[in-house]
C-alpha cells in the first residue's frame, strides 16, 4: 500500500510527516507499504493509496481521496489513531 505526506512546498513538513507514518505503520504491525512525501503541486492522485496532509491544506488538498486530515502534524498519537483507524475501517488491518 502507498501512503503519500503531502503539504504546500514538499519540503520539511511532508518529510516529518512521512518518517512519522512509518514509525506509526511499524507500532501498529502493518507491513508491505511505501511511503513518500510531495508538494501539493507535485502530486498526482494516483501517487498513493492514502494521502495524509494537514487540515490546513484541506482545501488544496480536495482532490486527493481517500485522505486523512492532520489537526498537528507534529502529534504522533493522532496520525497513529487516524492511520489506525483507516486501516481497520478498510479492513487492512
């Protein structure tokens, strides 16, 4: 499965972003994935399975589905439980 972090410039946010994806995907045992990060200019919306930005992007970002929402992409929890959730509604995991 391909997760994608995106945010406006593809720099140092979407980065932070996609190592704390990984380290999330590994606590809840999930294997077999990819995940990259881009500048909302950048990214197609067959670049991944999921993309994952921050709430204030929400509008940019409308055309990019299925999306999870960011309230703090610094909050470790909070893309834990989103990923969680996700996947579990998907029957991923």
């Amino acid at each position: 499965m391909k997760f994608m972090a995106m945010c406006s410039s593809g720099l140092g946010s979407s980065f932070l972003v996609e190592m704390n994806i990984k380290k999330a995907l590994d606590t809840i045992g999930f294997s077999d994935y990819e995940v990259t990060h881009s500048d909302l200019g950048g990214a197609s919306t067959n670049d991944a399975d999921l993309f994952i930005v921050g709430r204030d992007l929400e509008d940019a970002a409308s055309g990019f589905e299925p999306r999870i929402l960011l309230d703090s992409i610094i909050d470790q929890n909070e893309l834990e439980t989103k990923l969680r959730d996700h996947l579990s509604a998907n029957g991923l995991i």
